[in-house]
C-alpha cells in the first residue's frame, strides 16, 4: 500500500513530547505512526476501528 500523501499530525494533548502520530486524509484509512521513528512501522486501521478506538479512549 502506497502512503504518499499521508498529512501526518500530532495530537493537540501531545504537548511538544514524542507521541504517535496520525493521518486521516487518505481515502479509507487512518495511519499511526511513532513519532520518534517517522521512517518506521506505521499502523493501518479502518476508519471505523479508529473511531472507535478514540471513542473508547475518551470514556476512560
């Protein structure tokens, strides 16, 4: 899968520490990344798992 593209950004919450990173702007996926090693893995969700997922995390 390609990733050109990919608007990479931080959370708001991050501060300036070192956190992931996500990209949303690329039709039907959302990419997660380590901040500190942008050349690295990155994570693939669906959109759906993604919502989800910030969803849960906002309720805790």
């Amino acid at each position: 899968m390609k990733l050109v593209g990919a608007a990479w950004r931080k959370s708001t919450r991050s501060g300036q520490g070192e956190c992931v990173e996500v990209a949303d702007n690329l039709p039907g996926v959302v990419l997660v990344r380590d901040s500190k090693d942008a050349a690295g893995a990155v994570l693939i969700f669906e959109p759906r798992a993604w919502r989800s997922f910030v969803d849960s995390t906002k309720r805790h």
